[in-house]
C-alpha cells in the first residue's frame, strides 16, 4: 500500500449533469479500477458524465518509493441541457507527505462565458481530514445566473 492515499468521493449535488474535461496527477498517481470505456490515459478512472446528484469516487496515492503526497486535478464542464455553459467545476486535491494539511476543494472557472456564470461551493466531509490515509467527500452544490450587464451598453 502507499504510503500516502486518499479515496476522493467528489458529489455533484447539483441540476446540471457534468461532462468529463481533464485529470492531472501533478505529483502522485490516480489509482484503482479504470474506467473500462476510456482509452486515452487521462480520462482513464472518471465516467464521460456524472448526472445531476450523481457522484464519482477515486483514489490518488504517491508513486512508489516518492516521498511526495498525491496533488493534482479533476475538471467537468458543467452543462446546461447537453452543451457545456462554458464553466469548469474543478476539484483540487493536495495530500502532502510531511505534516503539512491536506486540501480537497472545488472551483469554478466561467471566464469564457459572456451570459451566465455558475455560482458553486464545495463542502467536505470530514471537514480536516487526518492520517496518512484518508477518505473524503466533496459535495458541490450551485446554481447558474444570468451576469449583469454593463451599463455602459
């Protein structure tokens, strides 16, 4: 087993279904059961979607003999019916190997779109997660809304 790993269940409690975009292990590796319909690497352990209330769980951990934890990314667009509205929910996550706290958050990034913007948070539970191995969940709820617009227009 590694010596540091983290099971990240990440739940999209929200009304839109999402649409895989990317994953980046930046230090570390995504471990466990690939995802049997995905051929190219990245997207290896995530579903294409996950629907409105849905949820996906992985596990990230260190390369062996690394003395650095797990860090890196999941992105989904979310979607509006079945195209994206141009935002990006994406779940950070961080497990160092020395003392240093653990992170798993959600952001959202809507710069590309002009109309709406989504307005999200991520709650985690346990809210300070503790120990070389943990499990986690990170429950993204939000909404869309129209952006005001200029009144110089």
């Amino acid at each position: 087993m590694s010596a540091r790993s983290a099971v990240i269940t990440l739940v999209n409690h929200t009304n839109f279904d999402w649409a895989f975009k990317s994953a980046k292990d930046k230090h570390g590796k995504f471990d466990g059961k690939p995802n049997p319909h995905s051929d190219e690497e990245g997207h290896h352990f995530f579903p294409e979607r996950i629907p409105a209330q849905g949820s996906v769980t992985f596990t990230v951990c260190n390369r062996s003999g690394a003395m650095i934890g797990p860090e890196g990314w999941v992105e989904y667009y979310v979607l509006d019916d079945i195209k994206p509205i141009n935002t990006v929910m994406r779940c950070r996550f961080d497990h160092p190997y020395d003392k240093g706290p653990s992170y798993y958050l959600a952001e959202f990034d809507h710069t590309e779109d002009d109309a709406y913007e989504f307005l999200g948070q991520g709650t985690l539970e346990p809210s300070h997660p503790s120990g070389h191995h943990q499990k986690v969940t990170l429950t993204v709820t939000g909404k869309q809304i129209a952006k005001q617009q200029s009144k110089a227009s």
